[in-house]
C-alpha cells in the first residue's frame, strides 16, 4: 500500500507543481504531502495525530 500512496502523492504534487496562467501572470504552486500510516491499534487519535505531524514535518524538510 505504501508505494500506492507514495505514487499518489508524487502525482498530486506534480499536478500541483505545474505553472498556470491567471490574466498574463505565470503561477507556480509548490506543496509538502505528509503521510502518516499507523496499525489497527493506534485507534487513539493523539498517536495518529502525532504520526501524522511527524510524517508533515519530513515531508518540509524534503522540499
């Protein structure tokens, strides 16, 4: 599952990345996708909340 999402996620992100036009301007929209998996006994929301922060804040540094 995590190579379908990384593969998702790289496609929205290029999608995203594509410059656009808006009367005469050129626009460029850049972004950071963080994705957090967590098992079936992380029902807590604090923990996947915290996975989810932690997976957003690697997604920056990689920008």
């Amino acid at each position: 599952m995590k190579k379908q999402v990384d593969l998702f996620v790289e496609k929205v992100l290029f999608c995203l990345e594509q410059p656009f036009a808006i009367q005469d301007h050129e626009i460029t929209i850049t972004g950071s996708i963080g994705v957090g998996y967590g098992q079936a006994a992380d029902d807590v929301v604090d923990i996947t909340l915290k996975n989810a922060e932690i997976a957003m804040q690697k997604a920056r540094e990689r920008r």
